[in-house]
C-alpha cells in the first residue's frame, strides 16, 4: 500500500506546514520535489540535505523519494538524448539521490505536452524508457523507482494522448509504481470552465467526444490499464489545489461548462476553505457524476473547481475498492492544519 504526499522544496510555507506528526503518521512515501535539470546537470534544492536530514530525525518510517522534473522542467529531452547522456544523469541521480530511498522521474512531457518551451523530440518516447531501465539496473536494491505519469487529454497544444509519449506497458514491468496524475483534466489549456479532478464522464460535457471518456479519474485508470499498466502499479492522485475561471455567462449550471474568459489563482484547500467558504457571495454546488464541488461568484463571473474531504474520500475508495496501489496527493502543504484531506485521503486504504 503506498500513501504518498508531494512535498514541494520551496517556501517556508511549504516545509513548516507539509511535514509534522499527525500527517507524516499517515503517509508511507514522501515525494521532495524538486531536483532539476540545467546545463546537462542535476541540482538539488540548496537546503535539501538539511530537510532530508530533519525528515528522517522526525519520521524514520518514511520513505523519502527524490522526485527528479516537474512542470515546465527543461532538460530531460537533451540528458536522455544518447547512451552517454543517460548515463550521465543516471550518475548524477545516484550521487545526489544517495540519502533518498528512490528516485521519481516527473518528465512533463516526452515528445509533447507540457509548456511549448521545453524541448521535445519524436525520440524522447523510447528514451525516457531507456532512461527508466538503467536507472533500475543501477538503483540498489531496496531503492524504488517511480514515475508521475499523465492523465488529462488536453495540454498546450491542444489533444493530447499520454501514449504518444510514453512506452507505457514498458514502463510499467520497470517502476516500482506509477504516481497517476488524475487531476488537471480542467486546465487553462480548456476552452470551458470544467472540473479538476471530475471521478467519472459527464455526458453534457462539451470536451470532444474522442477524449471526454479518458478525461476523468475512472476513465483515466481505464486507459493505463488498455495500454498494458496494471492495476496493483497504478498510485491515484488527488489534487489539494482548486482551479478557477472567469465566464462569458453562468449558463444554467452556475458557470460549469461555460466558455472561459480567463483562469483566476484559487489556492489550495486551505485557502479556498479560508477565503472562499466562508463568503456567502461564493454559491455552493456539488456534482452528482463528476462527484466534485464548485464554487460560482455570480458577481466577478468566477467558477472554481476543488475538492473537499467528500470528494477526496470518493477516489480514495474508488482506488481502493479497485485495487490499486494506494492513493498520492499534490501537495502536502496544500492541506489545512487538521489534515482534513490528507485524513479523507488516507481512510479508505486504512480502514
């Protein structure tokens, strides 16, 4: 069972509120993230030896995985591009991920996807998967390798199939497991106001018919399982951060599947429970397929897509009750001081 939290290194925020007692109880794996790729070498955030070192004072039970990329993270392309370059990240990931019980390959995206600044190769496709087996070969044993793969079928340029940049059932035989991504299916790369993280298809949907069944959780889980991952591989992802969008008009749905103007930073949960619950400007609705709240600002023309202790604990079981590894969320830090989604997140594997 895995039970996974990212832990961005950036921000006092992010390391006083992400780690402490009564979550680090809860988790299994911690994800750091980020090290990155500049000039053909790996860098570790400046203080990760000191965090790494008062994580594992605080929670040895943990494992701690390097999580090497990230969104808008350049560089894999070119240091996986040859024999000799590959190797030569892998050596850098063994030497900097030395204190770490893994590395996580978040490579946003081979061959397409991912901001329209990172560069990209038709090649980048069997390379990752080249890179990903000689740093399984040269991992020690007991070291896990993993991976934050793709769901959402649209990105910068438009249609967007995770196929197409991965050897996914290649993959699959070298990770330990997959951190899947189920989250960002309604992004700025949307033409529509819509849901982060919606559990299941929702037939009014205007997204086009060729990708609308893959973009959401369930329908997610069943293409990695079409294309040769299986499930006890996959890792569920849940998002603790809300999206929002301003509308042309709220429709009759409160803003929901409207043509988007513009999209607006919400936060995480903690300060959309802070900020916006507690405005009675902000309606409140709940989708009955999609299983997610929204929040619509009648005045501004505001949708917000999040999710609640509710709709985290739906995909939860959801995982569980299919059988697959366990659950992850981005980030840790986003959550309130009760814990409250990392709690809903973590029930249904723990009983």
């Amino acid at each position: 069972m895995i039970l996974g939290a990212y832990l961005p290194a950036y921000g006092d925020r992010a390391v006083a509120a992400g780690v402490r007692g009564a979550a680090a109880d809860q988790l299994t794996h911690l994800f750091y993230a980020f090290a990155t790729i500049r000039d053909g070498r790996l860098r570790l955030p400046s203080r990760a030896s000191d965090e790494l070192a008062a994580i594992r004072r605080a929670y040895p039970h943990l494992r701690v995985i390097l999580s090497v990329g990230g969104w808008g993270a350049d560089g894999f392309s070119d240091a996986a591009l040859t024999a000799r370059t590959r190797t030569h990240l892998v050596d850098q990931c063994l030497e900097l991920g030395a204190g770490f019980d893994g590395i996580d390959l978040d490579w946003e995206f081979p061959v397409s996807g991912g901001p329209a600044e990172v560069t990209h190769r038709p090649e980048d496709r069997r390379n990752c998967t080249l890179l990903a087996r000689e740093l399984r070969d040269r991992l020690a044993p007991g070291r896990e390798l993993t991976a934050a793969l793709p769901a959402g079928r649209l990105q910068s340029a438009g249609p967007y199939d995770p196929a197409e940049s991965y050897e996914l059932a290649q993959l699959a035989e070298i990770l330990d497991f997959v951190n899947l991504m189920t989250y960002d299916f309604g992004t700025g790369f949307s033409p529509v106001a819509t849901f982060n993280a919606p559990l299941a298809e929702v037939a009014d949907d205007p997204l086009d018919p060729a990708l609308r069944p893959s973009n959401n959780v369930a329908g997610a889980v069943a293409y990695y399982e079409r294309h040769g991952v299986p499930r006890d591989r996959l890792v569920l992802g849940v998002p603790f951060y809300g999206r929002g969008f301003t509308v042309a008009a709220p429709g009759d749905q409160a803003g929901l599947f409207q043509t988007q103007t513009g999209t607006v930073a919400v936060g995480d949960w903690r300060d959309i429970r802070r900020d916006l619950l507690t405005d009675p400007a902000w309606e409140q609705h709940r989708h009955p397929v999609a299983r997610s709240p929204w929040l619509y600002h009648r005045g501004t023309r505001t949708f917000v897509s999040f999710e609640d202790a509710q709709s985290i604990e739906e995909r939860s079981a959801y995982a569980a009750g299919l059988g697959l590894r366990g659950a992850f969320m981005w980030h840790l830090a986003g959550d309130d001081d009760e814990h409250t989604l990392l709690t809903a997140m973590t029930r249904p594997f723990r009983g």
